[in-house]
C-alpha cells in the first residue's frame, strides 16, 4: 500500500476535482534516471544538481570502484524514495493547500476515498461553516534567544 498526498490549489474547496495525489512511494523511474526524472518533473534546481554530481562522481572515479557504486547508489536511493516529497514541496511553496494523505491501494482507491471523504464533509445551507478558534499568536521563546533545532528542545542546557 503507498500513501497518497492529496493538494488543492490555491483558492479551491477541499471538493476541487483538480486536486493533485501524488504517491509518496518508491519511483523506480527516479532509481534508473534520478535527473532526468527530477527535470521532467520540472524540480530544475534539483535535477541540474543531480546532474552535475553525477558528472563529478564519474570524473572523480574514473575506474569502476565500490565506493563510486555505492556514492552513485545513495544518490540514485535519495532521489527515488524523496522524490515525491520534492513534488509536493514545491507545490505548497506555490500555495497549494496540502488536504490530506489516504493510504490506499492504488491511485484510482485513493481518488475514491477522497471523494467520498470530501462529499461528507461539504456543508449544508443550514448548517454554519466551522472555523478553527483563534489561538493567541505568544510563542515561549528559548532563554538565550536562539531557535531549537532538532527533535528535543535545549534551552542552554548540555
């Protein structure tokens, strides 16, 4: 089973029939040509990168090696697992609104439970639109004024 990412565009009800699923899966696709893949994907920045390391790693090991075979495959292993975060990524910078993640079999699944999903979840005339309370916007500051970085918080503490 994969995990599809369900984004709407900017503007556009969580019912849009133009929401994009993008499979957060494996791409073998992405293994055998990882910048290609990213330039037909349009992520250029990226597949302009992959290529150009590609190139150094084949004129940096001329001679077939392990440690070039094993360079080459974390690249390739890089590109194809996080591929399809780069999609989407790129997306929510352009303001897409990420609505949801389905885990389904295939894409035709996934596009049915988010259908149905969306259809109970659109309101009546009767019924008044919810929205989220408004939270206060204070966020408690670490003492020396740095930001925390990383899964645990330390605030000056070793």
């Amino acid at each position: 089973m994969a995990s599809y990412l369900v984004l709407t565009s900017p503007g556009a009800p969580k019912s849009d029939d133009n929401a994009r699923f993008i499979a957060d899966k494996f791409s073998w696709i992405a293994f055998a040509f990882p910048a290609f893949w990213l330039l037909y994907q349009r992520q250029l920045i990226a597949g302009i990168a992959v290529a150009i390391l590609q190139g150094l790693i084949a004129f940096a090991i001329p001679e077939p090696s392990l440690a070039g075979l094993l360079i080459e495959l974390a690249l390739r292993l890089l590109v194809a697992l996080e591929g399809p975060a780069f999609i989407a990524h790129r997306l929510q910078s352009r303001g897409w609104t990420l609505q949801s993640v389905i885990t389904a079999d295939d894409l035709a699944t996934a596009e049915m439970i988010y259908d149905h999903a969306a259809a109970v979840d659109i309101p009546t005339r009767d019924e008044a639109i919810w929205q989220p309370p408004v939270l206060p916007t204070a966020v408690a500051k670490p003492a020396d004024g740095r930001a925390a970085v990383g899964l645990f918080e330390n605030y000056g503490e070793r």
